[in-house]
C-alpha cells in the first residue's frame, strides 16, 4: 500500500482526541532506491516519541551478530524485545494493523500494534479507564495510554495494578 494512503487510514482511526496531537511519518535520505537510509517516527504535538531507523536497526543487528554469532531470527526476536525497530516493521505493522479488530490489536503479541490500539478510536473512555498494564509492557504502550488519557481528560489507572491486563 501507498505511504500516503496508509499514513491516512492509520490516522482516520485515531480518536477524535488524538487527532491534531498524534501523526506517523516516514522518509528515505539520500538519493537513489537504497532500502537502508529510511527511517519512521510517531510524534505526539510535534515531539518524537517513537524512531524506526532502518541503517540504526541494521548497524545494531549486525553488531549482536558479530558478537554473538546468534541467527538473524534471534537477533531480530531480541531488538524487538528491546523495541528497536527499523522502519519496515514500523510499516508491516501498521498495515497488520488495518485488519485487527480493536480486541485483537489490544492483545498482539506485537508492541508496535498494542501501542497504536491506545490511540484507536475503537478505544472508548470507558475501556481506557479499565485498561490495566502487567509490569512487563513497553513503555511505549504505557507512553501513549498515559497521552491517551490526558488528551481525553481522564486519569490514568495505575499501570501496574492487575485486573483487566493487556
């Protein structure tokens, strides 16, 4: 899919709060077709939250790599782990995204996917007040239900309780 028509379906799910304070963006620098020189990021009222260096991901990957002699699949596994994505995954996981349901999107295995769910529209008050976050999710997931909720005027849960875990 086009950039710009993902880039449009991706923020006409963003609730009416978040529009105007959240936006996803991507580039490539330099000339020619090169594949490494891209980059994604998601900010929220024109601050960077979130970077998807592909050539920062690749240098990282091949270092791990070098050190520890691991496969690409582990090495990938283990960035992903650390949220470091390239600006592929950023892309792939936004059009998995386009075809969740809400429930689905909010219990991916995907970190980058449970994140956008907080922005979602599908995501009324009422479930944002009752989400509750084990200690071991992203702090990206916890960064944008955090903005979420302050854009919606409503206080956070706290993050760590148990209950309706995500």
């Amino acid at each position: 899919m086009k950039w710009s028509k993902l880039k449009d379906r991706i923020e006409e799910q963003f609730a009416d709060s978040v529009r105007g304070h959240a936006a996803i963006h991507i580039t490539r620098y330099g000339p020619g077709l090169s594949s490494a020189m891209t980059r994604g990021w998601l900010t929220w009222d024109g601050e960077e939250v979130l970077n998807f260096s592909t050539i920062n991901w690749l240098k990282a990957a091949h270092e791990i790599q070098n050190t520890s002699g691991s496969t690409f699949d582990a090495t990938r596994d283990y960035l992903h782990e650390q949220g470091d994505y390239s600006r592929f995954d950023f892309t792939d996981a936004l059009e998995e995204y386009l075809s969740l349901s809400i429930g689905s999107a909010l219990q991916s295995n995907n970190m980058l996917i449970r994140a956008l769910a907080m922005l979602d529209r599908r995501v009324g008050k009422r479930r944002l007040k009752g989400l509750q976050f084990d200690t071991t999710e992203y702090p990206l997931v916890k960064q944008l239900y955090t903005l979420r909720c302050a854009a919606e005027g409503i206080l956070p849960t706290d993050t760590a309780a148990s209950g309706n875990k995500l």
